[in-house]
C-alpha cells in the first residue's frame, strides 16, 4: 500500500533517516524542516498521513497539530507524532491534540509500518464517502453536518473478567456502554443482535485465537465498517503488528491508562459516527436525485459530477474508467420482452455491486450501459484483472434458463501525473468497448496500450 507521507522534523540526520526508511518501502515522502511551512504544504500537497515531531523550535507539535486539526484543508489528514517524549502524560497530550498515533524514539519499523498502513487504510476508506459527500453537496443536495459527537455502544472480548470490567467502568464514565464476550461464538451472536460503534478485542485470549477473530471481523460485511481496538502486553508486538496488518484499527498498551483509553476510544467512536454520518447522508439524499429506480445504482449525472471531482484531485492516485455494455440487448427485448429486458439490467446492476469494493463506485449510465470507478490502482494490470472477474460473473448469471448474457468492457486507465479530463477518460472507455464489440462481444478491451493480458479474451484497442 503506497501513500504520501509529509515527515516533519527539524533535525536534518533525524529527516534523512526517516525519510530514506519510508521511501524503501515505496512510499512518497516530502521533508519538511520548518513549522511554519507545514499549514500551507499540508493543504497544498494532502499527504495521507503527516509524521510529526513533537520538539521544534518556536512552536512544539502539539500546537500544530491542534492547528492542523483546526483547519477545513487538513482536520482530515492523520497525524502521527513521533518523538523522544517517553511520560504517558505527553502522550495523552499528543492523542488530546488530535494525533492519531503517539510513537516514541527509537521507533521499532515494523510497528511504524503496521500503524501507518492501518491509519492510510482507514482514511482511504473516510476520503472516499468524504468525497460522494463532497459530489453530493455540489449538486445542490446537502449541507454541512454538525461532528459526530462521542457515547455510543462497545463490545469488549476478553475472557478475564476482573480486566473487561475494569475496562467496562472506564469507558462508562465518558458514557459508552460496553457489551462484555469472552469468545468468539459470543462475540458473533453479538455483533449480529446489535449494533456496535467499536470493538475492544484482548490478545491475551484464552479462549480462541484473537488473530483469527481479527480476520473473521474484517472478512465479514457485518463487522468490517467496525473499528477495532487491540489491547496488549508490552512483550506482544508481534501479534499487535499482526493484528494491525489484518486491518485492526488501533493499539492500546497494558496496563491500562484510563486516560490514554479514552481518548483512543473516544477517536475511533467519532471517526465511526463521521463516516456513518456522511453514508446515510449521502444515501438518504442522492436517493432522490441521483439514484437510478431500476437498478438502484447511481445515474449519470452523478457519475459525471464524481468523476469530475476525481481528476480535479491532485492527490488522487492511479484509477480506472470501465464502460460496461450488456451484448445483444435489443435482442433480449425483442424475443424475452421488456420485463426481462428490465431484469437483465436490474440482475446486472446487483451482480456488479455485489462483486466490486464498496470503495468502487458504479452507476447505470445510459440505456444497457454501466460505468464503474476503480480506485486504488497498483497498476493497470489490477483493472484488467477486475474487468476479467466482471465479465465472467455476468457470463455466469442466469436470468432465465435459455438466456445466455454477456457484456462487452472497455477499461481506461488515469494515471496520477495525468490532466486527462473525465469527458476524455470516459470516451476512451467507450472506444474500447465498441473495440471489444467489434471483437466479437463477451471481451475486456484496454484502451491503448501492449502490456500481457490476464486470463481470458482481453484486447487492446488503439
């Protein structure tokens, strides 16, 4: 997972150092040595994550990270304070000043490279209903919400009891209800009766293995929206790096620092509600204007609008642009009827939905045609690969015994360094779909280029 990461730090060795660890594993790293550039760099460059000193000269890193988390350009991007400061009140100072990760010197990598990718994994997540948000407003469709204030419900999993109700009365006292399990079939029959704003799992359990009820967590529609809080023992850090890696949100160390605790907790349970607040917004308004009633994806218009804002985006990396046609549509019309016609696209839309990333945006863009945005793009192999998957789904599906269906995708690429506009993405998708067309129907066509195709009939169009 590559990102840009804004290191602050006014010690030039200490700079190099952190910068030249964090560029081998391939992230973007812009330095900076003075304070008082960091306000206009954050908001002009966006950095998904900013690794801030705490000592500097004329004003410290609390302060400005208070300034950072103050500002409309920069409350969403991360910060991760990293310094020398070993007293548990200076790291309560830090999480207090909206940091999301306090890391004190000497930094053991892998434990920086585990909090890094579970923090970048949770903004991606955040940025993008940030962003559906952000379309929807453009469209006239709402407005600014009030943050999402703390108290909710918590699930803590942990089978010593003296520790989960001790844990249960600190969480009670800043009014978050706390469910108690001590494994994992109670944990499951939990999660499935109520909703939970935070898990709080132990890796000290007994009872089951707490990496695998990571896992089982995060592969679970029901569970993986739900942030996830380890708590562990000092001599631990091979499972805490573990558990970040499986996509647990956060890491609190033993023995319990109430203090520290809460405010930890209190983050994730407001961040939860923010991206709660800004789906159901963003569903509950786009229902009424950009909502196609057939399928129930979104339509044209707000595709385009999204689109849009995307290549507008500087900090937007590598995506894809798939046009996807339905084969012999009017065929299906003429001979089944328009009912089956409907179902055809009403099947289609739900199958791409169903195989596509919630973080992947699809619409109903006309007629028998569908255009998905794939984010996140390692390279465009990666697009060609979920085309492929698409395409022989929808060859799969069955409408009706004697129908056979099949779609014909053209796949455009966006790279980072590219000012191609959303006009021009999208008609270059449509070319390599009418070029998949002329081969044949039933291909995935890439839009100009010669790399090696995935398994399956995949061309390239010029």
């Amino acid at each position: 997972m590559t990102a840009r990461l804004m290191v602050v730090e006014d010690d030039p060795a200490n700079a190099r150092f952190l910068e030249a660890a964090l560029s081998a594993e391939y992230y973007d790293v812009k330095t900076i040595c003075h304070a008082h550039e960091v306000l206009t760099q954050a908001a002009a460059w966006q950095p998904d994550v900013i690794l801030l000193d705490v000592m500097m000269p004329r004003i410290n890193g609390y302060e400005l990270c208070e300034q950072l988390k103050s500002e409309d350009s920069t409350r969403h991007i991360p910060v991760v304070m990293v310094t020398g400061l070993k007293d548990p009140a200076d790291r309560r100072r830090g999480l207090a000043a909206g940091a999301d990760e306090f890391l004190t010197k000497p930094i053991e990598h892998e434990i920086l490279l585990a909090r890094l990718r579970g923090i970048i994994r949770l903004k991606r997540v955040l940025d993008e209903w940030r962003a559906r948000y952000v379309t929807m407003a453009a469209l006239g469709l709402g407005g600014a919400r009030d943050a999402a204030v703390p108290n909710g419900r918590a699930l803590i999993v942990d089978d010593l009891l003296i520790r989960a109700h001790r844990l249960q009365a600190v969480l009670q006292t800043s009014g978050i209800t706390a469910a108690l399990v001590a494994n994992d079939t109670e944990a499951g029959e939990a999660m499935e009766s109520e909703p939970f704003d935070l898990v709080i799992l132990s890796l000290s359990l007994l009872s089951c293995d707490p990496l695998r009820l990571i896992a089982k967590f995060q592969s679970s529609a029901l569970t993986r929206d739900t942030p996830l809080l380890m708590t562990a023992e000092r001599e631990q850090n091979a499972a805490v790096i573990a558990g970040l890696n499986l996509g647990a949100a956060d890491c609190m160390m033993m023995p319990l620092d109430e203090a520290e605790c809460l405010l930890r907790v209190n983050n994730l349970v407001r961040r939860k509600r923010h991206q709660d607040a800004l789906r159901d917004d963003v569903a509950q308004a786009l229902a009424l204007a950009v909502i196609d009633p057939l399928t129930k994806l979104y339509n044209r218009r707000y595709m385009m609008t999204h689109l849009e804002r995307l290549c507008e985006d500087p900090a937007r990396g590598r995506f894809a642009v798939l046009m996807i046609d339905v084969d012999h549509f009017k065929k299906i019309n003429d001979e089944f009827g328009h009912g089956v016609g409907d179902k055809v696209l009403e099947e289609t839309g739900k199958l791409l939905y169903s195989v596509l990333r919630k973080t992947d945006l699809i619409s109903r863009f006309g007629g028998e045609e569908f255009l998905t945005v794939i984010s996140g793009l390692s390279d465009k192999r990666r697009a060609l690969a979920v085309a492929e998957k698409l395409r022989q789904a929808i060859a799969a599906l069955r409408i009706l015994p004697e129908l056979r269906l099949s779609v014909s995708i053209g796949v455009a690429i966006r790279d980072p360094d590219s000012d191609l506009p959303a006009a021009a993405l999208i008609e270059r998708a449509d070319k390599a779909m009418y070029h998949a067309k002329r081969r044949g129907r039933n291909v995935v066509c890439l839009y100009g280029d010669d790399i090696a195709m995935p398994a399956g009939p995949a061309e390239v169009a010029e």
